[in-house]
C-alpha cells in the first residue's frame, strides 16, 4: 500500500526507474476527460445498480419468505447465477444481447412487440451501461440470501400483536420488517457498494480494454488496468488506484456514519 | 397465543407466519410469479446449452433456432481442441488447488489466532485485517506485480498461488473468526490441562467443529480462481501457461471458419460444469453459511 502510494507520486515506466514528480499524476489525472469519464461511468452504475438489486433482492426474498410449495427449489434457482463466473456470464450476455434479429433477446421482444427495432444493447454508448445493470440483475441471488435469513430472524410475535392492533399488511411491512431489516440492508449495502465499483471483469469482456462504445463502459478499475498494463505508466495508475480507493472509503464512512441514524440493532434498545 | 373468543379473530391471529397463510388464491398468485421469475432466471442457461449444440446454419439462419434439430455434441470436441485447452484446464486445477488449499490453511490458523490466542494489540491488527477489505484490488496490483517482478516471478503460477497463503483473504478470516467464536471454550481448556498443545487443540477440537465454515472458504476461493482473469492476464502471457478462464476470455478471436458462436457457447458451458457440479454438491452448508455471515454483522 505504502508502495503503491510512492509510485503515484512518481513517472514510473518500468524501463527507467520511478521519477519522483510530486502530484502531478493527480493533477494530470484530473484534467483527463477519460478518467473524469470513468468516474462518472463508475458512479452512475454504483448509484443505479446497488439500489435496484436491493430492493429486486428483498422482492424476491419476500415472494420466497411466504411458505409456498417448493421454496428451496426456487432458493436454488434463483441463487444459481451468482455462482457462474463473470468471464462465462458476459459471453453468455453478449451473445443474448446480440444487437440484432440474431439476438435470442431482441428475437423475443420483437415477437412480443414490445419493441419494433432491434435494440443496441452492448453496442451503442447510450444504451450499454443499462443493459449492465440489467445483466447484474441476474445475480442479486446473493443478496435474497441474506434478506431471507434477515426475514426469517424478525419474531413472529410482533406480527401477531400488530394484527391485534389492526394494522395491515403494508403497514406492518414499513413498522416491523423494514425497521428489523436495516441491518440486513446495511450489510447488502455496503457489500454490493465494494464489488459494484470494483467492476472489472464484465467491462472488459463486454467492451474491450477500452470500455467500449465510446467509454461507455469504462470503469475506474478497467482505466486502471489499462494504463498499468497496456501503457505502463505504473505511476499514473497508482495515482488512480487511489483516487478509486478513496472514493470507496469516502463512501463507506458515510453509510457508516449514517447506519448510527436509521440501522437498528436489537441489543441497542437499553442503550 | 392470545385467548380470543370470536372465532374469526382467532384464525387471523393464529397464523403463524406474517404474510403466510393468505387465501388460497394469493398462495397460487405468487406460485405462479415465482415459477415466472424461475423460468426467466433459468433462461440464460437453457439458451447457453441449446446454442451450444446448434450447426452453424441453425445459429446464421432466421427465425432464430431455440432448439437444434439433432444436438451437435461434435461440437464440444471441435471447441476443446481449437486451443490446447486440456493443458488449460491442468493448469487452472493446479492454481486452484494451491490457492484453496493455501486458503483455507491459513485462513483458519489467523482465525484462530484472532479468536482464541492472546497477544498485544489483537483488536487492532483485527480491524486493520479487515479494513483491507475496502482495498481494491486494483490498488494493491500494481506494486504487487511489481515486487512478484523483482521476484523473477512472471510467467510463473506462483503470483496466482503464493499470495492465498498469507491469511488467505480479510473475508476468509473474519468468517472463520465468527465461526470459531461460537465454540465453547470449556473444551479446549479441558484439553489444556490435559496438556494438549495448541496446534493439538487446533487440529481435534477447532477444524472438526467448524468444517462446514472451511467448506465455505474452500468453495469462496476456489471459484474465485477458478474464474479469475485479471490475475493470469498480468501475470501470465506464455501462451502455454494461460488458465482456463484466460482462454475463454481470448477463445472469440481464434475461431476456426465455418463455425459461429456455439464454440464459444461449449467451451463456456464446459467452463461452468465443475462450478454446477460443485454448487449442488456443497449446497446445504454454502446457503447456510452464507446466511449466517451475512445476520452474524
């Protein structure tokens, strides 16, 4: 870590040795509309994706959490793609995402007249980073696990004492499960928020070492790797290591320091 | 349960569950959204597995083809033998076993350390562990790549296993920690006085107890390699040494003529059978597991 904080301050090339320059990598990154571009790639897919995979999470958990015939089945099922590895799970998206009739994806929605045109998907910059979030749905399985465990932990008798009062079923939702819930939420937050903006495998299957089209899909780690290992400038890419690093601190020091205001905790109540 | 006289009052309390026992209808209702939601999550797979085994005619031809006339098992063999990926395999089976073994292994000795053994400044050096969780991986690469460099350690499989070796991840640790806290520590002061060493006490009354959390750790860092490739893609680039998933990643750019995408299709379906296999083989303890991590913060 400390090494990788002395090479950003340097001009390292690995044929030469490191340059000390001061931070004129961060001033450089800066002013680098690809990097200001990655960031914003970055943080549009964290701010969009981790909120809609929550709440997609917690839907099905709460489909799954009502007793009906065959719920470990359908635990499995819906947990199986998270287990698929990214490299697979990208070509497998690709090819359904196919930008023409020959897209199984497009084939459907044609036939459905959803849509008359095929759509772009992966290939056209306005619609590809949708269609990565659309692709990341398919893993929030790993998330209804833990919503699952976090449900079946809430006591039943604060329902039943709830029905006594007359309360109805969104209501007993938004007073007893949800409060009970937020440290489960917590928890998918602040994990899905690490992996969503560490993303590397898929922007690079899905758009090459560019990020393509046009850097729409260009992910801070992805401009990371490709300035380290496809320019060598191991010094720049340090520098945006940490600017990525920060970025990630930052904003789990500010759901931590917010989860003191709307994450209960049982043992808390004496306090 | 609360004595109620009316009687319809009495069946609304006493269900059991919250949102559970709803008429009949809604039951069937939410069966049917749930085998809706199955069969689009299941989609993916079916659709990988028929492409697979489509002729390039039915993969170039519209309508599209959702089921081939007569399955093409040829063209597993045409796809496996495009790349030398028998070698591949090898090579990935050898990485991963190293990392998991080298995973779990010292995985489990910080673990217990951390929650069984006294030394200064536990707590600190337990928070620091985990803190490195935030750390991307990005961050750490490149001086790591640079060192493994100095090392004289590219193109060699030893950056992709030596590493799990040294506490085997802060997640790894902190699962193990969780696990081995729950065990009561009656025992192995009974074992203490019985003048068991602490290795001994590690090996007969810690790992026994806490193998379904192993098998969560093994599994975590085993599929992790296994479908790693920013590793092998910095570390590796003789083409003979590359890792399974590392050729998957290049497979689309050397496709013999005449065949489409169902090779690709293959080879990712071969790339996905061990991880299937393995899943419905470990899946009691992982969703358990997994579970429990997650209520246990």
């Amino acid at each position: 870590m400390i090494l990788s904080l002395y090479y950003s301050l340097t001009k390292y090339d690995m044929l030469s040795p490191p340059a000390f320059v001061g931070t004129q990598n961060y001033a450089n990154l800066f002013q680098d509309p690809s990097f200001l571009n990655s960031i914003e790639v970055t943080l549009i897919y964290t701010v969009v994706s981790v909120p809609l995979g929550l709440i997609c999470g917690l839907g099905l958990a709460l489909l799954l959490n009502q007793k009906v015939p065959g719920m470990r089945i359908f635990r499995t099922i819906f947990y199986l793609p998270v287990i698929v590895p990214a490299i697979a799970s990208s070509e497998l998206w690709l090819d359904m995402f196919s930008p023409n009739q020959y897209g199984i994806v497009n084939t459907i929605l044609m036939n459905l007249h959803i849509i008359n045109q095929p759509y772009a998907f992966f290939t056209e910059p306005s619609t590809a980073l949708i269609s990565l979030i659309y692709m990341s749905l398919w893993g929030m399985g790993g998330g209804m696990l833990i919503w699952l465990a976090g449900l079946q932990s809430v006591p039943l008798e604060l329902y039943e004492a709830a029905k006594v009062d007359g309360a109805g079923r969104a209501r007993q939702f938004f007073r007893i499960t949800l409060p009970l819930l937020t440290p489960t939420i917590f928890f998918n937050m602040v994990t899905g928020m690490i992996g969503t903006l560490q993303i590397f495998v898929q922007s690079l299957v899905l758009g090459g070492v560019d990020g393509n089209p046009l850097g729409a899909l260009d992910f801070i780690s992805l401009f990371i790797y490709r300035h380290a290992f496809s320019y060598f400038q191991m010094g720049f890419a340090s520098a945006a290591g940490w600017v990525l690093f920060l970025f990630i601190m930052l904003l789990t020091i500010l759901v931590f320091w917010s989860s003191r205001k709307w994450v209960y905790y049982e043992g808390d109540v004496q306090r | 349960m609360i004595d109620v006289a009316e009687p319809g009052l009495r069946k609304t309390i006493s269900r059991r569950t919250p949102f559970a026992t709803g008429g009949k209808l809604r039951k069937g209702i939410i069966f049917l959204v749930l085998c809706v939601l199955a069969a689009m999550f299941l989609f993916p797979f079916f659709w990988i597995v028929s492409s697979a085994l489509q002729t390039t005619q039915e993969q170039q031809s519209l309508p599209l083809t959702w089921l081939p006339t007569k399955a093409q098992w040829n063209n597993f063999q045409v796809a496996w033998n495009t790349l030398p990926f028998t070698r591949y395999l090898l090579n990935s089976m050898l990485i991963v076993t190293g990392s998991t073994i080298g995973a779990v292994a010292s995985a489990a000795w910080c673990a217990y350390g951390f929650a069984r053994l006294r030394f200064m400044g536990r707590t600190v050096w337990f928070y620091i562990t985990l803190s490195t969780l935030m750390l991307p991986g990005t961050l750490t690469m490149i001086p790591v790549y640079l060192i493994m460099k100095d090392l004289g350690w590219l193109n060699t499989y030893y950056p992709l296993i030596v590493p799990a070796w040294f506490g085997g991840g802060a997640y790894n640790i902190f699962l193990l920690h969780q696990f081995m806290k729950g065990i009561p520590v009656e025992l192995e002061e009974a074992a203490k006085i019985d003048g068991a060493s602490i290795v001994r006490i590690f090996f007969q009354i810690i790992v026994p107890s806490i193998k379904p959390a192993l098998a969560i750790v093994a599994w975590g860092t085993a599929l992790a390699s296994w479908g790693d490739i920013l590793g092998p893609i910095i570390y590796i680039t003789d083409a003979n040494k590359w890792t399974f998933a590392q050729a998957i990643q290049v497979f689309p750019g050397s496709m013999p003529s005449g065949w489409g995408s169902q090779l690709e299709m293959a080879i990712a379906v071969v790339f996905m059978i061990p991880v299937v296999v393995g899943f419905f083989l470990l899946q009691r303890w992982l969703i358990e597991g997994i579970q429990l991590a997650g209520v246990n913060r």
